[in-house]
C-alpha cells in the first residue's frame, strides 16, 4: 500500500522526499556519532580531542548532507535534468567543503600545539622557549596554509564556471604584460607573505616576546599575522607594527634567548657620600625582595661631576616586569634611607666666592691712582 501511494506520487515529488529522507538519516547519524564522540572525550578530559572535534564538527555537518545527497541520487536517479544540476552543483559545492575541512583541520592542528606546548610548561620554566617557538612557527604557517587554501579553493570554484575558465585562458595566453601587472599590484601582499615565512624559521620574534617599538615603548609580542605584528604594551596598549619591519629594520628583543633580565637604578649624592654604607643598606634591600631572582646585584660608582657622583645599581629578576618592579622598590628603599640615615650624602650645588679686595680711600691710596668712588647725581 505504501509503495503503491509513493509510485502514485509526481517524480519530482518522489526525488524531494527521497532526498530529504537521506539528508535527515545522515544528519541523525552525524548526531549520533557526535555525541558518543562528545561522551568518550568528556570521560578522558581531554583539551586536544575536544579541540579537534570542536573545529571539525560544524564542516563534517554539511558534508554528511553531501554523503545524504549522494546516497539518494543513487537510490533514485534524478534523471538527465536534475543529474546535470546536481553535477554543476556538485563542481561547484565539493571544492568548498573540502577547503573549509582542509581549513578546520588546519585549525585543529594549530590548537593542539598550542595545547601542547602550555602543558609542556606548566613546572618546567626551561620548556618556555621552545614552547614560544613552537606556538610562533605554527600560528605564522598556519595563517599562511590557510590563505594557500582559500586561494586555491576559490580558484577551482571559479575555474568550475565556463565563463571564468575562458578569462583564465585569456589571461594565460597574455601572460606576459599581464603578469607584470599582477605582480606590481600584488607585491606588498607577497613581500608580507615571504617576510611571514621568514619569521616563522628564522625567529627574530616570536609569542611573548617583549621588544621596543618605535614609541619606545616595551611591550609583548601578542599576535603575528601575514601583515602585521599585535604588541601588547605594559598599559595595555596595543601597537600595529608592519611585519616586514623586524625583518628590515633594527629592533631591540629582550626575551630572544632567556627572559632573565638585568634592571639598573641611577643614584647622583655627595662627592664625600659613604659609598660603602650605602652598598651594604642596598644589599639588604635586594636580597630581601621576593622579586630578586638570586642571581647578581651590585653597586658602583659609574661617573664623577663637580657637583655629585653617579651611582650604578645592578639587580637581576626574572622577567621584565619583576625587573621594573623591582628597580622601583630598590629606588624608593634607598632615598629613604639617605633622607632619614645619610642627608650629608644629598647632592649639593657648592659656590666658592674669592676674598674681596680692600679699598683704600687715604690720600696716599688716591695719590697712588685709586680713584675714589663717585656718588650720584643726588650726591650719594
């Protein structure tokens, strides 16, 4: 009876109700094996598979509607018309969805070495670097797989179309001014692109890096794209600087090789100043402070003017904002203690006036051709 009431049915009614009974079976068995995929992940707790399967399951979505839309063509053909449709469709459709699940997977693989490469240092303050490095190479290659991608995709989703397919070939046939032209207006985009490649292998910068930026600022290396590179300065901040820059230009990095850094205070007191007092109170000030890393630490006498002597403190930290903070406490420490400890060690500004010469206002002083002092016109 069913099978009768179906036949009795219009083709095209029958191809729609075919195809839409294959969409939806695939899509519930896409649900299906989403959610028991979804169920054995939440039972091991694992970031990296519930990462792949987060970026992959809005693309295997629409592709299981492309395996519905193929089970039903061959359940019932949808004869020469609808066929020819579903073939354009298809040139059209396949290429896009294989770019975004080439994309997704491209997603999901950056992800886990960025998963990867923060477990690696969460206790192992040694794995810093290397894990920098690694998150730099793969964000950079990343972006520059997904633009390869996006361009390829579209060129053979236009290629598909007849009238775009003869522009190419005319285009191929006047390659040469042709090429010329393209290259001239695609030149910052590639300069950007090979500068991105350069960076990803030969690392002046990576993420988290801290350097200087043209402001002479410090800030952190936050994101780095095909174009630009996003620093993140100490006040939250951020500066756009062009990528090709750190390749063409100097720059300072402060974090290339180790993230350990030297802070350095200047101190400018009284020639006669207690040199030694003042590096025993400063030694205890260092090692006192949690933010000193138990390196080094050391006072000097850098310069001499008339006037004052320059004192050089040298303290090592961790890091750049524990080295900052760190100089600070170590500044304030000591001018508290010279105010209320040592106040002869103030800078002063000394003036040395030489004797006045006598007058002599006797006659035999005038005789000897000192002039006396003249008066005003009032006679003063």
């Amino acid at each position: 009876m069913t099978d009768y009431l179906i036949r009795m049915l219009p083709v095209s009614v029958q191809t729609m109700l075919v195809l839409g009974i294959c969409i939806i079976a695939s899509l519930a068995f896409y649900r299906f094996l989403l959610r028991f995929l979804r169920y054995l992940i939440q039972n091991k707790e694992s970031p990296v598979s519930q990462s792949l399967l987060n970026k992959l399951s809005r693309p295997l979505r629409w592709v299981s509607c492309l395996i519905g839309i193929y089970i039903s063509q061959q359940i019932l053909p949808f004869g020469p018309v609808g066929e020819s449709l579903l073939l354009r469709a298809a040139s059209f459709v396949v290429p896009a969805m294989a770019g975004w699940l080439a994309l997704a997977m491209l997603h999901a693989v950056s992800d886990i070495v960025d998963i990867r490469s923060r477990q690696s240092v969460e206790g192992n303050e040694s794995r810093k670097l290397a894990s920098r490095r690694h998150r730099t190479r793969m964000s950079i290659m990343m972006r520059v797989g997904s633009f390869l991608i996006i361009m390829v995709t579209l060129g053979i989703m236009m290629m598909t179309i007849p009238a775009v397919r003869n522009i190419g070939v005319t285009l191929m046939a006047s390659a040469g001014l042709v090429g010329l032209a393209v290259g001239a207006a695609a030149q910052p985009l590639l300069k950007n692109l090979i500068a991105g490649i350069q960076v990803a292998f030969t690392e002046p910068i990576r993420i988290d890096d801290l350097v200087i930026v043209e402001s002479g600022d410090w800030g952190w290396i936050e994101k780095i794209t095909l174009t630009y590179v996003t620093v993140r300065l100490w006040d939250e901040r951020r500066v756009i600087v062009p990528l090709a820059r750190f390749l063409e230009q100097p720059f300072e990095n402060w974090t290339r090789e180790a993230e350990q850094l030297i802070g350095k205070i200047f101190l400018y007191v009284d020639p006669l100043a207690d040199v030694e007092r003042l590096r025993e109170h400063m030694k205890k000030v260092v090692v006192s402070n949690p933010l000193w890393d138990g390196r080094s630490f050391i006072l000097q006498v850098s310069d001499m003017k008339p006037e004052y002597i320059e004192l050089r403190l040298l303290a090592t930290a961790r890091d750049a904002p524990s080295s900052w903070d760190l100089c600070c406490d170590i500044r304030e420490k000591m001018l508290l203690f010279i105010a209320e400890n040592m106040p002869e060690a103030i800078a002063y500004t000394r003036f040395a006036l030489p004797p006045r010469k006598k007058l002599d206002f006797s006659s035999e002083g005038v005789d000897a051709g000192n002039e006396p002092i003249k008066g005003n016109k009032a006679g003063v």
